[in-house]
C-alpha cells in the first residue's frame, strides 16, 4: 500500500513539474542580436550574455550573434560580459510573442 501512494505522489510531482516548465516554455518572447567592438566595429564572439537574476543566458556565436528564448515577461537586464571589456548592463522589456532585436548601435 506504500508504494502505491509513493508512486501516486511521485506521478502528481512529476506533473506539476512538468505543467511549471511547459508554462515557462509558452512565453515565446525572444531575443536576437549580435555584439560589437565599439572600437573597430568588429564582431565579437563568445561574450557571455545573462539575464540579470536569472539562470537564463548563452554565449555570442562565432560571428557574434546570439539568440535567446522564451523569455520572462516584463522588464529584464541584460548583462554583457567579455574578458578585456566592460561589463554593459541594458534594460530591455519582453513582451509575449514577441522577438526583441536590438540595434548595432547599442550595447548587447
């Protein structure tokens, strides 16, 4: 009879776990941009992109670009980070169902 109500409990566990990370996974809010050398104008690859109190982040590509998804809605910064620079932080607003591309002329 224990391991029955174990194995009920741990099925309505593993739902709830999964209802909580299908509804995070829904906000289709992205990000898409690149970064650049605000020297020479260069791309630059693998800068370590985070958002700020979050575990959400990646790192630039080869060519400097990067791409984040599904998003927390509402008011996030963005920190920059590249061994050599100085860090950038930069607020952005994620709305649902949106892709924020940001401009080459600003930071991240």
């Amino acid at each position: 009879m224990k391991n029955r109500s174990r194995s009920k409990f741990l099925l309505c566990l593993l739902g709830l776990v999964c209802a909580i990370a299908v509804s995070a996974a829904e906000t289709d809010s992205h990000i898409i941009s690149h970064v650049l050398d605000g020297a020479n104008g260069e791309h630059l690859a693998y800068v370590s992109i985070q958002l700020k109190g979050t575990n959400i982040g990646g790192l630039t590509d080869e060519s400097g670009h990067y791409f984040l998804k599904n998003l927390p809605l509402g008011k996030q910064t963005m920190v920059c980070s590249f061994v050599g620079y100085q860090t950038v932080e930069r607020e952005v607003t994620l709305y649902k169902d949106s892709t924020l591309t940001t401009s080459p002329t600003q930071p991240c």
